[in-house]
C-alpha cells in the first residue's frame, strides 16, 4: 500500500511540529494543540479552521499565490520536507495513469522505453519544466490506453485486497495459535494436578509398594503431556497447509488468458524497416508537377517508397518458417 | 523446349491428381466453382474453374489478376491460392474452401453483434487488408460478401479478380472500379491514380454497415452515389479536400452541410465513431491507413475483440456454401475499360437474386436515413 494511502487511513500519522504556526491566523501550537495544519496544491500551509473559513462557500483564491483552490484539495502533511510531499503526490498521480506492468510489454526493451518515459514525465512536472506538455501527454495516454489502465487499476485493486486479506488472516493465524497455545499450557496443568491427585489417592488407597505406584504414575503423566503436544502441533500443520492453499486459489487468474496483451497490428511478418531519404532527385518524374495526383492521396513520398521497396523487396526477408502459416483451418 | 513443355505438362497433370471435384457450387458468366478435396490430406478445397473457350483476347483479365495477387499474398486473412492447374483449355485455381461471408452474416438478421464482435471482424479485415497494402496490392472490390468466414471463424480476404499494383504514378488505372456503395470519392470524381486510401474508404463503409445493419452509402447510380456520400458526410469544402476541383469530374457540387456523424451510431463507442470518421475522411491524403487504424486506441481499449471461433455465425451455411469462393458470377472480365466494369455492375445487380434484395434492402436504409432531416439546414 502507498504511503499517502495508508496515511489517509491515519496508519502513519501526520507530519507535527512543536512550534507549528498557522501563517494565516497565527495562532501556534503551543496555544492550541490540536490545531491542523494542512496543505493545499500550491504547498501553502494553512490551518483547518482557516481552510473552512475561506472554502467553505466554493472555490477561492490562495492568499499566497492567488491560485484557485477547493476545500477538498486540502489535506495533512505527512513529511516534514514539503518537497519530498510533493513529489510523493506526483508520483502518486503518475502510478495511478501510468500503470502498465512488465508483463503488458512483450519484451523487456519496450518496458524499459515505457519507464523512461513515465520518468521523463514525472520529472517534467517535478522540475515545472514544461508541464503543459506533459499534462498534454498524460491526457493523451490516459485516451489511449483506457481498459489497460483500468485493468491494471482492477489488478491493483485485487492484489491489494488479496494483501489485506492475507495479513488479516496472518494476524487471526496468530491470535488462534496463542489462544491454543495458552489452552495447552492450561490443559497440561490441570492434567499435572488430576494425575497428582490421583498419585495421593493412589497412595493413599493401594497396597502396592509406593516406589512403583510413583514410577508408573510418572510415566503417564510424560506420556500424556507428549501426546498432546505432538497431536496440537500436527493439527496445527494441517491448518496451515489448508490455509496456504486458500491464498493460491484465491481465484487470482480467473481469466489471465482472455486478458493477455495482445497487438491489433500484429502480422506473421516481420516489417523490414527501409530508412528513406528526405528527398530524392528525380528529374524525369514530371508526373507530380501537374497536379491532380495529391487529391487522390498519391504523394511523392510514397511513390518513392514504393520504387525503394520494389527495388529492394525480399532482400532482407528471411524464409517463412511454413509452421507459422499452416492453416489451422486445414481440415 | 520440347522436353521441358513435356515436363510442364507432367508437373501440371500431377497437380491436377492431388484434387478431387466432388459438386457443383455455383456458376457464375466466367467460372464455375466446384467443391472439392485434397486427396492425401481430405482438406476441403473450392476450386474455380475459369472458361477459357469463349475468350475473344485470351485469359480472362480477373483470373490473370487473382493468380497474380494470391501467388503474392500469404496471410491468415486472406484466401489461400493452394495451387493452380489446367485442365484441357480451362484454368483451375484451388483455392481454401470457406463456408460463408460477411454479407450472409449481416443480413442475418437472427444474429446479434456485439461491439466486441464488430471489433473482432473489423481487426481481421484490416489485418487482411493491411498486408495487401504493405506488397503493394489493392484489392479494390472490398464489400462485404468478399469477406469470407472460415469455419473456425477466421475473416478471409477474397476474389482478387480486380486487384492491382499500385504506387507507380506513370501508370494509369482506372477509376471505374469497386462496387458503388463502397466506392471511394476520388474514385467517383475520376481519380486516374490512387492509392490504398480506397480500400479503407470502402472498409469505412463496411465498418458502418456492420454497426447499422443496412448500406451505409447506397447510392442508386454512379452519379447518384457522389450525392449520397455528400448528403451523409456533408460536401467537402476546399480546406478539406484541396485538390478536388483538379481531378477529372470535379466540379461544384450542391452543397450538403455537415451533419451529426455520431447520432446515427448511436450503439458504436466514441472510439469507434471516430476510427470510422477517420476512415471516411474526403481527402484521400489524411485518410487513415490500415497499419494506423489497427493503432487506433479502438481496438486496444475494452471490450476486447471476441475471438474468432466465438463470433456469430449463421446456423446454415449452405448459402455460404453455394457461393463458396466468392461466387462464380464474381468472377467477370473487367479490364481497364468502362465498358466491362459497367457491365459488370449491371450483372451484379440483375444476375443475382442476392444483389436485388440487397438492393431493395439498400433503398430501405436509405429511407431511413434521411440525413437532411437531422442536420440544421
């Protein structure tokens, strides 16, 4: 779980110092303790009842920098750096769009472009270099990659209830385990007491000779204590060994195979990438000079690449291997 | 020589052992389908067989075509050409043998598309048509019943009969090509050169028929069909189609404003409204590509395209099987001359009873789809 997330749910407790002052009212921590500091998108600090105060009725201007702020913009700091805070809740931001998995990507290259360039982002709006453009190409990748995100974002969703769910049981696994183990230490007890009690009345009641009665009776009572050790211990293996395999089926793949990544464009041919020149000089070529042809989307430029093509076609093209197109509707 | 003409004719007659003709599929002006079977491996085959005796100037110009594209083309979108053999003074062509097409499965109308299933068509198609594009090919009959199905599902390019190179701008093609309705604007304004952009236009359409069940652009003559397109997608101005006054038909056409492109599709998604628009772009320069549509975040995005085998299909396929290759009666010499293709599409829309209804069909829709009504005047 994110740290802002967990710090929502008041897990980590918010950034305070002793000598905190409100920069709007001025009141201080020292007079009022449980006084709150918040923060707003410009990283202009502010106490909780000014924050009211001022946004109570709707969207108003900072008092610092006059940016358009709402209430619920606001929050608690939780480091004391506000840089480190900022950065956090970009990063933040970004993970939310920008959270394609290694295996969305079919080779490892490709995941490596994809990081640098989510890195080049966050850094963007980290250094306020350009960030128009930046927001520009987060807007752009959020429209094109909708159910990928929202499917990673599911994926996420899962994988953290499956967390959650595992430390809850962990944390129940333990409870039980000392309930138990308080239990036996109880049970021994009282077994310790009943086989003593009935050494005295043995002792009291038998004619046989004290020693032995004492010896058997020790026997007994190493033996019962043995016995239900080892019996809680095996029970509590075969507890653990279902609890195990419930995490695994925890339906996690129910349908991984429809969801594999896939590509629309994908073809049993390996493009050959011929790099074409800016410009070639064809001086007999007069047909483009005339007119007419780029109207019906003939250009230059691809005339030339068919010329280029055909001159070079199937000189770089390995042989198919035959398995790849064999029919499989071949019946 | 003499030896190797005997060995030609070795070769030929061994080819002509591995297939056996069971039954007559169809029957078309210029080639009977017959469907058959590989002897050795029992794979079902169509095998068209073209006429060759009534020819005035040889081989047929269609079959010359489709040997020529299918020897290029090798794709799981489109018709395998298996082999190719004579028999006597006709031409042989084997080809795959799929069940049924596009066009049965839209008209069917006991089946229901969901955008999933569109998608899934729409990807194969592409795919299919795509690598046509990228040797050079255009296929220049795209409609829906040249999108045959195989019986895993599978979308397969078919009849190839008026396919050509393209790229080369000192040679001249023809701009009577393409059945109408799927008929790109360069194409109905004259365009002697054009490029791979007149495929997608006719995908376009086919994308749009899909969603709506009917012929998008069904226009009643070839002049009628410029008016059609300019009445649902609005007359092109200058800024939009530069260019468009210098090609050989054109001229200022009654001006059609632009109506809401989106209120007709009401059931596609917003992605899918656009890769249509996209695809039905006036000029032919900005239209998208088949290697950019398949980029288009359309597919990429939810739902994903249903797979092949579980895509609708009609229950009987035997229409399908009837018209197996594509049909014989597709199979008509058009050569660069108006004549022929002007006969050709006579013969389509009288020859077959298919065509009539669709034509029927094709008038409803456009009653339907008064565009004029809904746009501002």
């Amino acid at each position: 779980m994110s740290v802002l997330a967990s710090a929502i749910k008041q897990e980590i407790p918010a950034f305070q110092a002793d000598d905190d002052t409100c920069p709007q009212c001025k009141s201080e921590r020292y007079l009022n303790r449980p006084m709150k500091l918040l923060v707003g998108p410009c990283y202009h600090k502010m106490c909780e009842s000014c924050v009211s105060q001022r946004f109570d009725a709707g969207p108003a201007p900072c008092p610092v920098c006059e940016r358009i702020l709402r209430k619920a913009e606001f929050y608690q700091q939780i480091f004391e750096d506000l840089t480190v805070e900022n950065e956090v809740r970009i990063r933040k931001r970004i993970a939310m769009t920008f959270n394609k998995r290694q295996e969305d990507f079919k080779q490892l290259k490709d995941y490596n472009d994809y990081l640098e360039m989510v890195e080049d982002i966050t850094l963007r709006l980290l250094y306020d270099d350009d960030t128009d453009e930046a927001e520009y190409m987060i807007e752009r990748y959020r429209r094109e990659n909708t159910a990928i995100i929202e499917r990673n974002q599911s994926k996420l969703r899962r994988d953290e209830t499956i967390q959650r769910l595992a430390f809850d049981q962990e944390q129940q696994r333990k409870q039980q385990q000392r309930e138990e183990h308080l239990r036996q230490l109880a049970d021994e007890e009282r077994e310790k007491t009943d086989i003593k009690n009935s050494l005295i009345t043995a002792l009291a009641t038998s004619n046989m000779d004290a020693k032995d009665i004492v010896k058997a009776k020790m026997v007994q009572l190493k033996k019962s204590s043995l016995s239900t050790r080892s019996m809680t211990r095996n029970a509590r293996f075969k507890a653990e060994a279902i609890l195990a395999d419930e995490y695994d089926s925890n339906e996690l793949d129910e349908d991984e195979a429809n969801n594999a990544p896939f590509d629309p464009s994908e073809s049993p041919y390996e493009p050959v990438d011929i790099k074409l020149l800016d410009k070639y000089d064809d001086p007999k070529n007069t047909a483009f000079r005339q007119g007419g042809l780029a109207a019906a989307g003939v250009t230059r430029e691809m005339h030339q690449r068919y010329l280029i093509e055909g001159a070079l076609a199937g000189l770089f093209v390995n042989p198919l291997d035959e398995n790849v197109l064999a029919s499989p509707e071949a019946q | 020589m003499a030896s190797k003409a005997i060995l030609g004719e070795e070769i030929n007659k061994e080819t002509e052992s591995l297939y056996k003709k069971e039954k007559k599929l169809g029957e078309g002006t210029y080639a009977v389908v017959y469907l058959g079977h590989h002897i050795k491996t029992n794979r079902k085959v169509a095998i068209k067989k073209i006429k060759l005796g009534n020819m005035r100037s040889g081989l047929d110009m269609s079959a010359i075509r489709e040997v020529k594209a299918l020897r290029e083309l090798r794709h799981p979108n489109v018709i395998e050409l298996i082999d190719v053999f004579s028999h006597k003074t006709s031409l042989n062509l084997v080809l795959e043998f799929l069940d049924t097409d596009l066009e049965i499965v839209i008209k069917d109308k006991s089946l229901v598309f969901m955008p999933a299933d569109i998608k899934s068509w729409m990807m194969m198609a592409l795919r299919g048509l795509d690598h046509c594009h990228k040797c050079w090919l255009l296929h220049r009959d795209l409609k829906p019943n040249n999108f045959l199905i195989a019986a895993n599902g599978q979308l397969k390019l078919a009849d190839f009969g008026l396919a050509r190179e393209f790229g080369d701008v000192k040679r001249a093609m023809t701009s009577q090509t393409v059945t109408r309705w799927y008929r790109a604007p360069e194409l109905l304004l004259g365009a002697t050169n054009y490029t791979g952009s007149i495929d997608i236009w006719a995908m376009g359409c086919i994308f749009a028929e899909l969603s709506l069940r009917a012929p998008y652009l069904p226009g009643a003559s070839d002049l009628e069909q410029l008016t059609t397109i300019f009445r649902a997608r609005g007359t092109p101005s200058e800024d939009e189609w530069p260019g468009m006054m210098k090609l050989p038909m054109g001229y200022s056409f009654e001006k059609f404003p632009k109506p809401q492109f989106s209120d007709l599709f009401r059931g596609s998604s917003e992605e899918a409204v656009d890769l249509m628009n996209k695809m039905l772009t006036f000029n032919p320069t900005n239209r998208i590509s088949a290697a950019d549509a398949l980029k288009h975040p359309y597919f990429a995005n939810l739902p994903r395209p249903t797979a092949p085998e579980k895509l609708p299909r009609p229950l009987k396929s035997l229409a399908g099987g009837e018209e197996g290759e594509g049909g014989g009666d597709e199979v008509v010499s058009v050569d660069d001359d108006v004549v022929a293709s002007k006969k050709r599409l006579f013969q389509d829309a009288f020859d077959d009873g298919l065509e009539a209804e669709r034509q029927k069909m094709g008038e409803q829709a456009a009653k339907r789809m008064d565009f004029s009504i809904s746009s501002p005047a």
